[in-house]
C-alpha cells in the first residue's frame, strides 16, 4: 500500500463519515466522479461505501482517504496531473 505522507496533500476535513466526504464533494466541487471501493489512486486504495465520489479542482484531486485506527478524511492532493488524466479517460 501507498502513503499518503508523500504527497503534497492537504486535509480539508477530519473525522468525517464517507457521507459526509461524498456530499462536501457534490456541493463544493464541480467536475467529480464516481469511483468502486478499491480504487487505486496515487497508489493508495480507496475504502469506504459506495458511492465513493472523487474530485477534480484544478490541478487538484479530493478524495476520502480511509487511515486505519485514525479514520477517514478528505484529502486534497495537488499537481495531480496523472491522476486527472485518468479519472477522466475511465
């Protein structure tokens, strides 16, 4: 499994439900989309109950982000051009 901690990425909420991820993407971010648990993104893998929403910002990707024994969060990583470029080919 990936870490997170090597990547330039930036918590935008903390304890958060996989609802609670889903909905702040739906409302606050314009271009998202819809991802099964176990998605590989930044070669970390996505967990939570679908549907699992991921989003693009610019040059930045949000997404829940699920840390054993700590819990989920949603995560803003940014330069993500690699990863844009494949959310949007699937």
């Amino acid at each position: 499994m990936g870490c997170l901690e090597k990547l330039p990425y930036e918590v935008i909420q903390r304890n958060s439900s996989f609802k609670e991820a889903r909905e702040y993407v739906e409302k606050n971010i314009k271009e998202y989309y819809e991802v099964p648990p176990g998605y590989k993104i930044f070669d970390v893998y996505i967990i939570g109950v679908p549907p699992i929403k991921v989003g693009i910002d610019g040059d930045s990707v949000i997404f829940p982000y699920t840390k054993p024994c700590h819990g989920t969060f949603l995560v803003r990583v940014k330069e993500a051009h690699d990863e844009i470029k494949r959310l949007r080919k699937k």
